[in-house]
C-alpha cells in the first residue's frame, strides 16, 4: 500500500472503542499482529487515504465533517475505514 498521505495515529487515545486482541485472533491474519504494533488501514471518502494506526485499531474516528467507521470483516488486508458524513 503507498504510504504516501498516511495519517499517524498520534491522537490515539487509550480509551477509544475497540475490540480485544482475542476478538481478532481467528480471523483470518487476525493472529499476525501483536498488540500496540501498527499498521496501516486504507480510507474511503473523507480527508485521508491512509491511516497508521495501532493495532488493536479503533472502531470509529472523529474528523471534520463525519465519522470513520472501521470495516474489519475478513482479512486485516482489506479493512478500510469508511467515512459517515454526519447529516444536516
């Protein structure tokens, strides 16, 4: 993946919703990365392309203009974060 545009995850609070090490552990790839390793996770719409994120990522993240919702169904190669616009 080009890394070009990637945004880093330094506003990553330790709090943010996300799922447990465990709960990736059988999907598939799901057992190749370590807790606090990052990775980068692609974006669809919205500001970024690219997002260095820390793993185990967060399920959604604020920007200006809506919400980035993590897809993580399948392998972690293919998550994407998908833009919400938030309404009128």
């Amino acid at each position: 993946m080009d890394t070009a545009g990637a945004v880093r995850a330094t506003d990553d609070p330790d709090d943010d919703p996300r799922h447990s090490v465990d709960w990736y552990r059988d999907l598939p790839g799901g057992r190749s990365l370590r807790a606090g390793q990052q990775f980068l996770i692609r974006c669809v719409d919205g500001p970024w392309r690219v997002r260095l994120e820390t793993f185990p990522p967060r399920l959604e993240i604020e920007v200006p203009g809506g919400v980035y919702i993590l897809e993580d169904d399948g392998s972690i190669h293919r998550w994407t974060y998908r833009l919400v616009p938030r309404g009128p």
